[in-house]
C-alpha cells in the first residue's frame, strides 16, 4: 500500500516527464526571433545611399531629402 507521499512523488514524476512548453512562452519567443532577424537584415542589407534620384545630404538634419 502506498503513502500519500510516495503517491504524490510518483505523480509529480510523471508531470515532469510530460511537462510541454507553454504556447504563450512559444509564442513571444516566435515574435522575439523575428524581430531579431528582421532587424538583422534591415541592418546589413538596408542600404545606405541615397533613396533615388534627385535626392541631397541634408548636414543640418543628418539624412536625405
């Protein structure tokens, strides 16, 4: 016969083992990976010269018009 404890032991094994990631945790992981990805390309393939043609180095502001 079993004691409440060793029952309780067992049973708490058996969750351990079948224990599954929590999809809410997946998820924002998921949207974390993707951000880190998009922003990565955005980094080194994003261009840096200017928009098209016409466009000018504006010293004041710091970007393209």
């Amino acid at each position: 016969m079993s004691t409440k404890k060793q029952l309780r032991r067992a049973r708490r094994q058996r969750q351990e083992v079948t224990k599954k990631a929590n999809p809410a945790t997946l998820f924002m992981l998921g949207v974390a990976a993707a951000l880190l990805v998009l922003g990565t390309l955005a980094f080194f393939f994003g261009g840096g010269g200017p928009p098209g043609p016409g466009s000018v180095w504006s010293a004041e502001h710091g970007h393209w018009h």
